[in-house]
C-alpha cells in the first residue's frame, strides 16, 4: 500500500476534532494561514474555523466526517449557512471545506457547480486523498494525522491475534497474489515472517515450528528443499552452516508489509473500538475481532469447498453469522441491538483488508490436498463463461443504468461491484432465453403500473414490490434522474420499454435482446428440448420443505437451467459451468440433482459475492468489500422478489384494467378503504409486534384473493374469470360487501376466511 493510501485510510477514521486538528495544520502549511482559530460547534454560524481578526477572512471554512450517504445532505446545508453569512454579514462567497473520506473529482467539479448556480458560492473540497496527497510533501500535516490518529498508543496495546507469527504469515502470503504450488507459498510465507520476527535462525528449530504450527508432519528433506527454493529466488542466505537469514531486500520488502499490516491492524481496531463503545463493549474488542476473523474463515471456507469439490453450501456461513449474532447476545446485547451492531462490525472489517487476508490464509493452510487444488486452479483460471439468473440480470440492469445512487439495497450494491468486476475480469455473462423473459415480464409488471400512477389517489394504493419502480422512485427521490425524464414512463422509455396499454400482447423481445447486449449477457438459445420433470419436482420439493413460495413460471425456468448445465455432452459442456444466482434454494435442489444423474456435468453455483470472490482467490488474492453485503442478505433472509405481490397495487394491476370504468371504480374503493385502515392501524395496541402494524388488510385480503386464482398453471381460466367478475358493474356492490366483510374478518382474526373464495366463486 502507498504511503499516500495509508495516509487516506487514517484520514477516514478521524473524529470531527481529529480532522479540524488537521485542517488547522493544513491550513498553516499549504495556506500560510496562521491567524485561523477553531470555532467548530453547534453554534457556529457554518464557520468552523475563521481569521482571529474578523475583517480579514479571506474564506468561509468548514469542516466534516459526516458518512458518505449522509454527505450532500450535510454539504448543502453548510452551503445554505455560508450563503447567509454573505447576504447577511458581508462575508467572502469562497468556501472550503475539509471532508474525512475520498470523493471523485467528477463528483467534486459537480459540487462546484451546484455551489455557484445555487448558493452563489466558490467552493473548494479538500477531501481526504487531497489531504493524504499534502501528507506525502509536508511533513507537519504528516506528523499531524499520525499524532491525532493516536498509533503509538494504539501500536503499544499489542493483540496477541495480530502478533501470531502465523496471524502475520497468512497476510504475507495474500499479499503476494500468486496460486503456483500454494503449499509452497504458505510455507515461505511464514519462513519470512519468523525470520523478520527472530533474525538468524538454526533451520532445524525452524523444521520443528513449522510442523507445530502447521500440525504437520513435513520431512526435513521436503523443508530444505524450500530452503533452497527461497535461497535461489534471494528471499534468504544462509549465514553459516544449518542456519540462514532473510536477505536484505527481502528484509525490506517484508518490512514494508509489516507495516501496512501494523496500521491496518490500528485502524480496525480502532473502529471496532469505537463502535463497541456505544454498547459498553469496548473490554470485548480483540475477542471481536477473533469472532469476526472466524465469521471470514467460514466464509472462505465455503468458496474453496465450492471450487473444488462441488458441495459448498451458504448454511455453513449462516451458522457462523447466527453464532457471531448470539455471541453480541450473551455478552448483554437484546437481538436488534446484536443485528444492528454486526451489520456496523461487518462494515469495518469489509473496509479494511486486514481480516480477508488473514482469514483467506488460514482456509488456504489448512487445505488438506494442496496438489488437488493447484491441478483445478491451473485446469479453471480460464474458465469465465458465467450464467445469470432472473434475479442476478435485473440487478445489473439497474446497476448499469446508475451504478452510484444511494439506493439502499444489498442486491444493487452487489450488482454495481458484479459489474465492475466482469468487465475488469473479462467475464463471458449468458443467460438463457427462458430467464430473458422473465426479466421481460418484470419489465411488463412495471408497465402495468404507468397507468395506476396518472391516479391522484395513487399514493394510497400502497407501496409496489416491482423493482423498477422502486429504483426509479428513489432515483427520483434523490434528484438523480436524467432532466428530460419526468415520471416513471418516461423512466422506462430510458431501457426501450414502451407503454402499449393493458391489453397489449406486445412481448418486447427485440427491446429486451437490445437491453442484455449493451449490458454485454448473451442470450443462450436452445434449439433441444429437456424432460425437466424431475428436476422440476426436486426444486419444489425444496421449497415445500423450506416453507419458501416461487411461482410455477419461474420453477420451470430453473428446470430447464439445471438441464442445460448438467449436459454430459462435452460439445455443450467441455468444461464445469458456472451458474450465479442468490436463490439458496437452487443450491440445495442441486444436491438433489446431483444424486439423481450422477454422470451429469458438475457445474458451480455462486452468489455474485462468491463468485467475485472464487476468481480472486484462485489468483490467491481477496475481493475486498463485498463480504458484508452477503452476511447482511443472510440476516435479511427474506429475499425473494418473484412472489412480492403483497401490496393492494401489486394485486390491483394484475386483476383490475384502471381504464375500464368499472376498474377505475373499484381502484377508488379500495385506495379508501385501504386509507381507513391505515386510520385504524395507527390505534391498534401498542404492544402489537412493529411488522403486525405495518400490514395492511386491504393488501391481505386481495392478494389472498390473487394467489388463490394464480397459484397453478391449470387455473389460468379462473384468473380470467376473476379479472371478467372486475370488470362487471351489476356485480360491483356484492364483490366490495364481500371484500369488506374479509377485511374485518383480517383485522379481527389475523387470517382469510374461506368464504371468501366460495362467495366470490359464486359470483362468478
């Protein structure tokens, strides 16, 4: 790591008074300001800092650590303050302001602009690269960030985690990016750093560590044959018989990462710190960090059983995250504080190298045939052709449309690194023709909207489960859409979607092939036909026993993807292909498949996470942010948007047309009955669970309604049925007496009556 990025890395871990310590010294050094005096507080008037004498402030200066999502809030609203002090005290229009955490310079030069169009202001950001760059010329601001960052006294309170040798070993050895003859590497790796901590060593003493530490049995001819491997590379020299000594540049090189190693060693126990602080946990920190590198190991552990075995599976790193969550418990936490507090811990740790590292290393030490594992690296680092699924495709769509919104979704997040990382990587992505129109019909379900949202009651129809509407309204809440777009169906003009109205058979093929190509997925088309029966009723069983719900559409689709790649015909197949998807209960079905064709090919299943991480582990290397994501998506376990039609709008536009008269009529009754309820919601006793309150029995009741006449293949009559009996005005009062009575038999009950499926298909 530069010198520059450890300066960075420092820089965002400071506290307010931290950085104006900072600042302050930047001020004097770059600006030759000496007269600035710190006036930082809740009463400051937007002038964190300012000249001793008043008259002669040249700029309005301010200062932040605000978190990145909270950032423009925070930076607009000093702007305003800094405005004022203009219009109302006659103060410079220049503004800088110091910011603890990187920004791009495109984002700054759009900051500028706003500044000056809206605020009438000249501003500078002195974000934290800009910092760390001063760092490496003046070495007070150096100085600076070290002393307020504290390291001596953090370096002093050493963790005998992070002082293990073999701790040390595992982070050498994920810093040097290389799978050749892993074993080797693993050994070297902790050579160098026993040689670094010991100097001159008697090799044989060294034999014998090495096999403790390792719990191994390697013979002393084996070992001196790494000896002399490590001496003809210039990593050591022997000093006189049977003992040897690290060569000077190779004392150099592991110094340097020792280093990097020390100060990501302070800054994550600094932030675990402070964040086990709010609990009174702080006693607790360098056990936390053992829980958490286990919580790394599991994970790492999951992938290689993955890649070379075929039989990973995610509950493995679910036990670990529920054991990680009872721990926080015993400890004194209630659950919610546990979860929050481990959503927050896995961040830190995601932001910082240290722990993936280390925890990558131990997975790889511990590899029981080494030689296995460097024969499939060698037979699969060029194995990149990679098939999505539905829910993986609709990610990436949203990701490659804005990749930098604040759109709070682990999924999106995942997708905009999955993205990236395929292009960086070269990935080949496919998907097959059956997943393409399932996308499709997302995109079709989103249209259906448009003409609910020309409603002026359409707020009261309740919040929708579609994804595109869901991204396009927080786009829209954040001022992030393109200027020329300015309702939702201009939005999905934006992916060639057009609306053609409700009654339209319009399959949109040719705008979703256009869509998948600028996203670079090929559609994989299939001129053969599988028996997908058994497979079929392998992932239904799945979701029977799981207690999990899809529609029948979708299984059928996973059939045929499980088909295609379990092809034993090696024209289709010539080598193990890997399928990506968050749907765990694929991966389970798969065991399943495996036993029942056990000739069939053996493809990989990973989440998008996994697979960023499969491919960077075979260079022995660690994907660095991701890991959060995927253990907040475990304790968020209720993913699943193909069967999110739990709101009254979602219902509504697949069984009512808004245009028909008797429609529009019936989508006004139940926007008013649904907004009495709410009423209603709002006096319900206080000691009702949160989720009971915030559940509808408008909603309930007419997706009950939905899924009743939908939820098999062979009832598509009787949901036309259903749709005709809304579009009937003699039969309009009979149908809301029903649904009134069923809304207060919910509200009462907690449960459907089955009356409402006999009276309603009496009247139809």
């Amino acid at each position: 790591m530069s010198q520059k990025k450890i300066f960075s890395k420092l820089i965002q871990s400071f506290t307010d008074v931290e950085l104006d310590t900072v600042a302050h010294m930047y001020l004097k050094e770059v600006e030759g300001n000496f007269k600035t005096i710190n006036c930082n507080g809740p009463y400051d008037s937007g002038l964190d800092f300012r000249n001793i004498n008043i008259d002669d402030i040249d700029y309005q200066i301010q200062a932040t650590t605000i978190e990145e999502k909270n950032f423009e809030k925070k930076l607009f609203g000093d702007l305003k303050k800094a405005q004022d002090n203009v219009n109302n005290h006659n103060l410079t229009n220049k503004v800088k302001y110091f910011y603890s955490y990187p920004i791009t310079n495109h984002t700054i030069l759009n900051y500028r602009k706003k500044a000056k169009n809206e605020f009438g202001l000249n501003l500078e950001i002195i974000e934290a690269n800009t910092i760390a760059e001063v760092a490496t010329i003046y070495d007070n601001v150096k100085d600076t960030i070290f002393e307020v960052s504290n390291l001596g006294e953090l370096q002093k309170k050493e963790s005998s985690f992070f002082k293990d040798t073999k701790v040390r070993a595992f982070y050498d050895l994920m810093s040097i990016g290389s799978a050749n003859d892993i074993k080797y590497n693993i050994t070297k790796s902790y050579i160098i750093v026993y040689l670094k901590n010991n100097g001159e060593s008697n090799q044989f003493g060294l034999f014998e560590k090495i096999n403790e530490e390792f719990s191994a049995d390697m013979s002393n001819d084996y070992l001196e044959g790494i000896l002399r491997r490590m001496n003809s590379e210039k990593k050591i020299k022997k000093t006189k018989e049977y003992y040897i000594d690290l060569t000077d540049a190779e004392r150099e090189r592991i110094t340097s990462v020792l280093d990097e190693y020390s100060i990501e060693e302070v800054l994550i126990r600094k932030k675990i710190n402070e964040e086990l602080e709010l609990f009174d946990l702080s006693s607790k920190t360098d056990d936390v960090i053992v829980q958490l590198s286990k919580l790394y190991e599991s994970n790492y552990a999951v992938n290689l059983s993955e890649f070379t075995f075929r039989n990973s599976t995610i509950h493995d790193l679910e036990t670990s995250t529920i054991k990680f969550i009872n721990y926080l418990v015993e400890n004194g936490l209630e659950k919610h504080e546990a979860e929050k507090l481990a959503s927050s811990l896995f961040k830190i740790a995601d932001d910082n190298v240290i722990l993936s590292r280390i925890a990558a290393g131990q997975v790889f030490s511990k590899i029981s045939d080494p030689d296995r594992l460097n024969d499939y690296v060698s037979q699969h680092h060029r194995n990149k052709n990679v098939f999505i699924d539905t829910n993986v495709l609709i990610n990436l769509i949203l990701a490659h449309y804005d990749d930098s919104a604040r759109y709070e979704d682990y999924h999106y997040k995942v997708a905009c690194q999955f993205l990236k990382f395929a292009k960086k990587n070269d990935l080949k992505l496919k998907t097959i023709r059956y997943y393409a129109i399932e996308v499709t019909n997302l995109f079709k379900h989103a249209l259906d909207l448009i003409p609910f949202t020309r409603l002026p009651y359409f707020d009261s129809l309740g919040k929708t489960g579609n994804l595109l509407y869901n991204f396009y309204q927080n786009l829209n809440d954040w001022g992030k859409l393109e200027e020329h777009v300015k309702g939702f169906e201009e939005f999905l003009r934006e992916f060639e979607f057009e609306y053609k109205g409700t009654q339209t058979t319009f399959t949109y093929k040719n705008q979703m092939e256009y869509l998948l190509a600028s996203l670079g997925v090929e559609i994989e088309e299939m001129d053969w036909q599988y028996d997908i029966s058994i497979p079929r009723k392998q992932i239904e069983e799945v979701i029977l026993r799981d207690h999990k719900s899809k529609s029948p559409f979708a299984i059928k689709n996973d059939a045929i993807m499980f088909m295609r790649l379990g092809d034993p015909d090696v024209d289709i197949n010539p080598i193990e292909p890997i399928f990506c998807t968050w749907d765990m209960i694929l991966n389970e079905a798969r065991k399943l498949y495996f036993k029942e064709y056990p000739n069939c090919t053996k493809w990989f299943t990973y989440t998008p996470t996994r697979l960023m991480d499969h491919f960077s582990m075979m260079g022995m290397k660690v994907q660095q942010g991701a890991l959060s994501n995927e253990l907040l998506t475990i304790l968020d376990d209720n993913y699943n948007f193909q069967e999110q039609t739990q709101s009254l709008l979602d219902s509504l536009k697949i069984i009512i047309n808004p245009n028909d008269e008797t429609g529009l009529k019936y989508t006004k009754k139940l926007a008013e009955l649904r907004n009495k309820e709410i009423i209603q919601i709002h006096h319900v006793d206080q000691d009702e669970p949160e989720m009971e309150k915030q559940i509808n029995p408008v909603d309930i009741v007419f997706n009950s309604l939905l899924l009743n006449y939908s939820s098999n293949e062979v009832t598509a009559s009787r949901l036309d049925s259903l749709k005709i009996l809304f579009t009937k005005e003699d039969k309009y009062d009979e149908v809301i007496l029903i649904l009134k009575e069923q809304i207060e038999y919910y509200s009462r009950n907690r449960k459907i009556s089955d009356s409402l499926y006999t009276k309603i298909d009496e009247l139809m």
